[in-house]
C-alpha cells in the first residue's frame, strides 16, 4: 500500500468519529478541545461505529473492491454517492442527537457521555434545561446587581459562556436591587421589578465575588 492510499485509509477510519464529535460539540459545547482529546475522541467514536457497521462494510469490499468491479468502472455512480453520504451524514445524525440530548439531560446519554461531562461547575449551571433563574451577583468593587437567565419575554437570549472560553454572562434582563445590601426591590404582590428601560446584563465572572441563583 503506498502513502496515499495509506492516507486516504487513515482518513476514511477516523471520518465518522469525527463527523459524530463534531456534530456533538456543536450542540453540547466543545468539552476537552485539545488536539489530543478530540484526536482520541475521533478514535474512539470511530470504533464504535466500525464495530456496528462491519458486516456492510465487508460486503462492499467484497462486493466493490475484491472483485475489482469498482477498479473497472461497474459500479454505478449514484450507488457510490449514496453510500458515501450514509459514511457521513450517519455520525453527524447520531452526534446531533446525543448532544441534543446532553443538552435535554436525557438519562440514556449519560450511558454515552458519563454523568458528569462539564469539566467546571460553571458549564454545569448554566447548561440545565429550559431554566431560568434569577441571579444575584455581589461584584468585587462592592455593589450588588441582579438579572434573569433563561428566556424573558420581550428580552433576548441570555447567555454563558462555555469552556474553555474565559467564563462571562449575559442576563437578559436586568431587575431592580438594593446596590448596598443586595434585597430585590418588588412591587405589592412580590414581583421582580426590571431596571427602567429594560437593559441587560454583561458580567466578567473576574468581577464577581457572590452569586445568588434563585430558580424561578
């Protein structure tokens, strides 16, 4: 075998780890993004799929390869187009789906992606299903601030950042508190009350010495 369909073997092999992490990350974030953690990552998401996936795989060496049908031209086109399709777009489907589920807390993922695939307490606060939560936060220099996380009608998105990205967050809206002692100011039934304007929240995680989660 020379060095190009060496290559191109080596290629084919680590094809539907790859196809499978990355359709992963792309939902459920981008855990342990070293080369050395995606590249065993590619590996072993690769084995995993050439286990299942043997038996039609020999049947189209067999079929295309060793008797040399494929080398003289007898394999129609599209049959080759369809199974190099299925090649990729079959990991890409399983990995969108075990990260939508990461991201859902499905408990048949876990068996997949470990109980706990966060690698800081942060990523796990701030990824739990249709959430949202006030939060409360004492900044460093000594006022209080305090925000919605989740979905806020009238009100962007709200947003954390992930690892390994440095660690900030965006509260959607901002409520109203005391900046000296921390208490949310509510009208007469109890309410949250929005600061004027309905501004939003960006907070540094650097600058935050206390944070108050209240789910909601």
């Amino acid at each position: 075998m020379n060095t190009f369909q060496a290559l191109a073997v080596s290629i084919l092999a680590v094809l539907p780890g790859a196809s499978y992490t990355f359709a992963y990350e792309r939902l459920a974030g981008a855990y342990g993004v070293s080369l050395a953690d995606r590249l065993i990552r590619f590996l072993a998401a690769s084995a995993i799929f050439h286990a299942f996936l043997i038996g039609p795989e020999l049947q189209l060496y067999r079929v295309w390869i060793d008797s040399g049908r494929l080398g003289r031209g007898e394999v129609n086109a599209w049959q080759l187009e369809g199974v190099a399709v299925v090649y990729v777009v079959l990991p890409t489907l399983v990995g969108s789906l075990v990260g939508y589920g990461r991201k859902k807390r499905w408990r048949w993922v876990r068996v997949l992606t470990g109980s706990s695939p966060e690698p800081r307490a942060w990523d796990h606060v701030w990824t739990q299903p249709e959430r949202t939560s006030v939060v409360r936060l004492k900044l460093k220099s000594g006022p209080w601030l305090a925000g919605f996380f989740g979905n806020v009608e009238g009100a962007p998105q709200s947003y954390a950042a992930g690892y390994p990205e440095a660690a900030d967050l965006f509260l959607s809206l901002q409520v109203q508190v005391d900046r000296d002692t921390g208490e949310f100011i509510t009208d007469d039934n109890g309410s949250f009350q929005p600061v004027e304007g309905r501004s939003s929240l960006l907070i540094r995680w650097e600058e935050v010495e206390y944070a108050d989660i209240v789910e909601v």
